[in-house]
C-alpha cells in the first residue's frame, strides 16, 4: 500500500472512530510531531539524571507528568492554534492534507494550553516557569494582532528560544536538579542547532507563504541565504557542543560529537549547491533528513553528556 493510500485509511478509520468533526481536531494537533516533541524533552530528563539514573527510574512519575504536559497540552495547542489563524490549503509541517480547521479549534487549543499551565503547576516551579514561557510565546507567534511568525527575525527567534532551548530544560526542570555549566551549555547549544533547522523547515512551503502574504524568514533572506544561515548555525552549536565537552571533560567520547556533524553536513551542502533546481517536495524531503540528522544529533550528545 503507497504512503497516501495508507494515510487515507487511517484517516477513514479516525473519522468513523470519532463521529463528526472529532477526529479533524486530533489532526491539528498534529500527532505526526509528538515523537520529535517528546525525544527533545526526554532529552533534558536524561541529560539531569543519567542514563544509570533512567534505567532505575529516577524521577521517572515525574517525567512521565511532564512529557504529556509538554507534548500533547503545550505543543498540541500551539500547533491547534496555529491552524486556526494560518488556514493553510496545502500541507503543512507534519501534517498532509489538513482538513479545515472545525469549528470550536480556537476554544479547544486555548482549553489545552490553560489546562497544561494548570498541570504545570503540580511539578517543578522551573518546569511551570518554562510553561508558561512557551504559552506565552505560542500565543505572540500565532495569535493576531501579534502574530510574529509573519515577522521575519522574531519567528525565528521565538522558535530558537522555544522549542531549541525551552524544550529540553523542561525535561531537565521536572527532576528538580540545578543545572550546571556543562549541561546549560548543552541545552543552550540546542538554541543555534534549531536556529539553523528553522528555516528549512519554510522552504517546501516558500510559494504558498508568499501567495498567503505571509513574511517569514526564508521569504525576506531568500532560499540562498536561508540555507547559508542553517550552515553557519549548525556549525555554531557544535561548537557550543564541544565547548561544554572540554569543560566536563569528556575525552575521548566527545569525538562522537563528529558524527553528527558531518551528517548535518551531508544533507545541508547538497541542498545549498542544488536548491535552485528543487521542487517543494524535494524540499520537503530535505527539511526531513535534517530531522533525522537531529535524531542523530540527540543521541550523540547523550552518549557523551548523560553520564
């Protein structure tokens, strides 16, 4: 069965699931997000106890609380509340083929996002913090007269601050441990790492944006500079990476940190030299490869960091 006909019958089966429009506000949550969400989070989990720490599961209730407040009430409602202003036609980021938006989406996100903050409350006093940070974000991204995922420099800088710093912290935030050097430079180096993935996720979807008359990042700079800027990035956060590695004195399991950059390295030259020549769906295809390199990524620095 091709990947459309699939994504077809589990939609049928969602919608004869879930009568009416039920199945259509899941969709915006855009569940497709959730394992990239939840493996940034548990990233700080693992990075604050260790991975001894995990396998004895240390903080683990705590964790587990956090994970669902971060990803499905935070993200999911961000995500929701996205869709209710942006009413893209097209595909969108982790999800093809949205249906329209129904009818109560708005209320809904807002429901899932004060409810989270509510949780939030119950854990760490840093985790309800980074909560509320992120809410407060989510809603100046999307959320017009705001609105600043239309402003190019601070939809990129709220996405950098958000998901590439915010998120891991709060994996972090929910065992209550302080955080030292080594580990916040960790986190931090996350910041310029999806500083540099940001806007290729723009790319695939550069003439829609502009026919909506959206200004977002890779529309102002360009697709050139869009993909220069996620090189400089990248090469930016590793070198944040190795910085923390000298400081906590990580030799010589911190050459594992190469990997992951030439991986990066791999999928962002190919599209610089062939931008001109691709297709949205090429495109598209390359904003995904970069996930993967990230995946890659994440998993590296915990070999290195969570000991």
């Amino acid at each position: 069965m091709s990947d459309a006909r699939a994504l077809n019958a589990w939609r049928r089966a969602g919608y004869r699931l879930l009568p009416g429009d039920a199945f259509s506000y899941i969709l915006h949550l855009r569940p497709a997000e959730w394992p990239i969400m939840a493996g940034h989070t548990v990233l700080g989990y693992l990075l604050a106890v260790g991975l001894r720490g995990a396998w004895h599961g240390m903080a683990l209730a705590e964790a587990v609380r956090g994970l669902v407040i971060w990803v499905v009430f935070l993200n999911g409602g961000t995500l929701a509340i996205n869709s209710v202003f942006d009413r893209d036609e097209g595909d969108i980021g982790y999800l093809s083929a949205p249906p329209a938006p129904p009818k109560y989406l708005l209320e809904f996100s807002v429901l899932l996002l004060a409810g989270g903050q509510v949780l939030a409350l119950t854990l760490a006093p840093l985790f309800a913090i980074d909560y509320a940070l992120c809410f407060a974000l989510s809603v100046l991204y999307s959320v017009p007269p705001f609105r600043f995922k239309a402003v190019a420099g601070v939809d990129w800088l709220i996405n950098m601050i958000g998901f590439g710093a915010l998120t891991p912290i709060a994996g972090w935030a929910v065992t209550g441990r302080a955080l030292d050097l080594q580990h916040a430079l960790v986190l931090a180096a996350f910041c310029p790492l999806f500083a540099g993935l940001y806007p290729l996720t723009q790319l695939y979807q550069f003439e829609e944006d502009r026919r909506r008359g959206d200004r977002t990042l890779a529309l102002i700079v360009g697709m050139r500079t869009s993909l220069l800027l996620a090189i400089g990035c990248t090469i930016l956060a590793f070198a944040v990476f190795a910085l923390a590695a000298v400081l906590a004195r990580a030799h010589p399991v911190a050459s594992l940190l190469v990997i992951p950059l030439i991986l990066w390295l791999v999928v962002l030259v190919p599209w610089y030299r062939h931008h001109p020549m691709w297709s949205p769906a090429h495109h598209e295809r390359g904003m995904y490869r970069a996930l993967g390199a990230w995946a890659v990524t994440d998993l590296v620095v915990l070999l290195v960091f969570a000991r």
